[in-house]
C-alpha cells in the first residue's frame, strides 16, 4: 500500500504516519511529495485545469517508479468505493484487458468520468451514461478518471504522464496514447460515491413529443411489430403524438394503422409510399408538425423499421429485429437518463456512427453527413432545432436523407449516445444484449 501524501501539510503527515504505525496491513508505504502550489486542488478548478493535471502527472510518473506487483489499484481520497471493488474490478480481467474502473460522478459537473471517445479538435470527450439494468454491466470504453481504477502495472510504467500544448487533462491522453491491444472496461455494479460532487442539473423538459413514419406492407406484420413495440411506452409521450402513415397498393389503409393505435389518441398525416424517399417522404411534414422553440420541449423521431424485408432487406431479419427493438429499448425506457442528457445535448440517440472521412456512405450514394444515428431514431430539443430555417434547408430529397439530416443539422459534439455507439455490425444478431423479441 502506497499513501502518496501531497498535503505539504506537516501536522498531516504525522496523522498519516500514526495510522500506519496501527494499520495491520503489512507493507504499508508513505512519502511525502510536493507537486505543486500548496492548496492547488482547493482552489477554482475552471481556472487551475492544467496546473492541477501538471501536478497529476508529476505524482504518477512518481508513482509509477515504486511498482512492484503486476496490478495497481489507484483510489483517490475523496472516492467512497464498494467494499469489495477490488476483487470485483480484478475479476474483470482477461489477458487483453489493460485496466478496469469504477463509476464515478466528476466533483465539478456531475458527468460520470466514463468515455466513449475523444470530442472532435482534442476538446473534451463524450461521457457515458449508466447502461439500463438488463445490459451488461461491464463493458468496453475508451477511457476513465483515475479515482477508483485497477491497471496493469506495466501499462502504467510504459507511459510517460505529460501535458504538451493543447492537453488539458492527464486521464484523457493516458487513455489516448494507450496501445489499442489493451481493453478498457467500466464496472457499473461498482459505482463509487465522489465526495462533494456537484449535482446533474434538472432537465427542464416537460413535454415530449412523438413523430413517427410508418410504411405498413400489407404482405408483412412488421409494421404492426414496431406499433406494438411503441404502444409499450406511448404514455412516455404527454405531448403531440403525429404518425405519419405511406399509403398505396400493397399498403395497409390509413384507417388499420389507426385502429392498431387503439383508444390512445394520436394524428394521422397520409402521404404516398414513396419507394425512392422512403421514411424521408414525410419527414419534414413531421417536423412541421412540432415546431416550437419553446426551451420545455423535445421530440422523439422514429420510424418503423424492417417493414420492406420482403421488398428489399440489406441485412440478417433477426439483426434487424434485434436492431429496432434495441433503439425503442434504449430510447424509451429509462427517461431520466435521456433526460439528462438532453439537459447538456441537442440530439440523443443509439447506434453512431462518425464518418467524415465518408460522408457518403449511405446505401444511396446521395445522402451525405458526418455522422448519423444508424436506424433513424433520436430525441431532440425543440429549441436548437427550430430556432432557426436550418433544419429545413439542410434536409436533401434523397432516400436516406432522414437517416444524414441529424449530421447535417448538428455538429458531432453536439451528439450524445447511449448504446451501441460506434457499431458497424448492425445486422449481426450476437451485436445485441439483451435480444428483445417482438
């Protein structure tokens, strides 16, 4: 056990030193260490940023030249951890895996120091938020704080802790320089308490609406599999609830699609299927539909999905099946965790995908983004979408245009994922835990 003391603090130390000398433990091992300026981690963190990541660098390239044993578990003195983390975190471990954390709310905004990835121009990075109770707990990242975290030794000891110009935080290039050989795992089932961390924000959405694209195959019930899946959460929904519904041969009328909605009230928009635009169709009639800049508002967008496999499907039906239920999982069940990331995001939604280097890579050819949440559902703020014509002007007549209008609409960083973020394999059933059923 090494207790790295930077208090600079003499009366302290001595408290430090006499509960070592009645700690039963029997290699315990203390140094004094001046870092930095006395009494910099007390200080306005939004002004001390770097000093205080120098300083973080300085105690673990320190650190680091005392290791002896093949794992390290660093534990910051502010984090409460569970009992039994350690041999929670270390079971954790398999031979790729290079470190294992437990969850933690930051001191300063109350965002889990988890990671999904880097912000785009070296600007931060995309925290997670707690997976739903029936996903797996432990799972890969990018990166963690350091608070409560478990690493091999050598990875550790490979590393150089530096700040060049441009870094901010010591964590992030760890996990950055990391070799991609190593894995990076979060433990959620062992989510620490972070003295004194500031409190998320109370999202200020009150009304949520829905906007819904259904094309109802006559020669398939998946249209009617989607609606069931929907009407599982249409309470969710306390504000304007549109489905727009394709109409032509071979299409379940209007009025079936309504009596599959049963007692529960919603607007019916007709439009002709359009084999072409697909979804897109009516995709700005939808918008029209709930256009308010009022700041309590959001929307859910979605459409029916997989109702043309018997037309054209470009993918596994049980991966698609697996696919849409994951999205109305994810997306609509749970509202207090997308709610508070709609507190800090415009748009929240699954399945990722950030392509600059592609923009085209929709099936079309046509459609062009970034970005784009695969499948097609998200929620968003009313507010940052209608604020202005944008939203109109950057929509293309194409028949992925709905599936590239989010990465066209907002930047990258402006996204938030909650599952499956950065998935290429959508069709592939093994993709999805847990498999929803119809």
């Amino acid at each position: 056990m090494i207790l790295c003391d930077t208090s600079q603090d003499e009366q302290f130390s001595r408290l430090v030193r006499d509960w070592i000398s009645r700690c039963d433990y029997p290699d315990v091992r203390h140094f004094a260490f001046a870092p930095g300026t006395k009494g910099l981690a007390d200080l306005p963190r939004e002004q001390q940023v770097v000093a205080v990541n120098e300083a973080m660098c300085r105690i673990y390239n320190r650190l680091r030249e005392t290791l002896t044993t093949d794992y390290v578990w660093v534990l910051e003195d502010d984090v409460i951890p569970p009992d039994d983390v350690l041999a929670r975190l270390l079971g954790s471990f398999d031979e790729q895996t290079g470190s294992v954390c437990a969850p933690y709310r930051s001191r300063f905004d109350g965002w889990y120091l988890v990671w999904s990835r880097e912000r785009a121009g070296n600007n931060g990075v995309h925290q997670l938020a707690p997976p739903l109770s029936d996903r797996p707990q432990v799972h890969d990242i990018r990166g963690s704080g350091f608070g409560c975290l478990v690493a091999r030794a050598e990875v550790l000891r490979q590393h150089i802790f530096r700040l060049p110009p441009g870094d901010t935080h010591y964590d992030i290039r760890f996990f950055r320089e990391l070799p991609a050989r190593w894995r990076r795992v979060v433990d959620w089932t062992c989510e620490c308490r972070h003295l004194h961390n500031a409190p998320r924000p109370k999202c200020k959405i009150s009304k949520r609406h829905l906007i819904y694209h259904v094309t109802p195959f006559a020669t398939n019930d998946i249209g009617l599999r989607n609606v069931r899946q929907l009407l599982k959460r249409i309470d969710l929904f306390n504000g304007r609830r549109v489905i727009a519904v394709a109409t032509g041969p071979d299409l379940v009328s209007p009025h079936d699609v309504r009596a599959a909605f049963g007692t529960h009230e919603v607007e019916i928009l007709t439009r002709p299927n359009s084999r072409e635009l697909r979804e897109n169709a009516t995709f700005l009639q939808l918008l029209e539909r709930v256009n308010s800049t009022d700041p309590t508002e959001a929307t859910f967008y979605a459409h029916a999905k997989g109702v043309a496999k018997d037309v054209l499907c470009s993918g596994d039906p049980l991966g698609s099946r697996y696919w849409r239920n994951a999205m109305y999982h994810e997306l609509l069940d749970g509202w207090e965790r997308i709610a508070e990331l709609l507190e800090e995001y415009p748009v929240v939604g699954t399945h990722r995908r950030y392509h600059p280097e592609q923009p085209t890579i929709y099936p079309d050819g046509q459609s062009a983004s970034d970005w784009h949440f695969a499948g097609t559902f998200f929620w968003f703020r009313n507010q940052d979408v209608f604020a202005t014509d944008r939203w109109r002007d950057v929509w293309q007549p194409t028949g992925w245009g709905a599936e590239a209008w989010v990465g066209r609409m907002f930047d990258f960083d402006q996204s938030a994922c909650v599952a499956y973020d950065g998935l290429v394999d959508h069709y592939n059933p093994a993709s999805y835990d847990p498999q929803i059923e119809d």
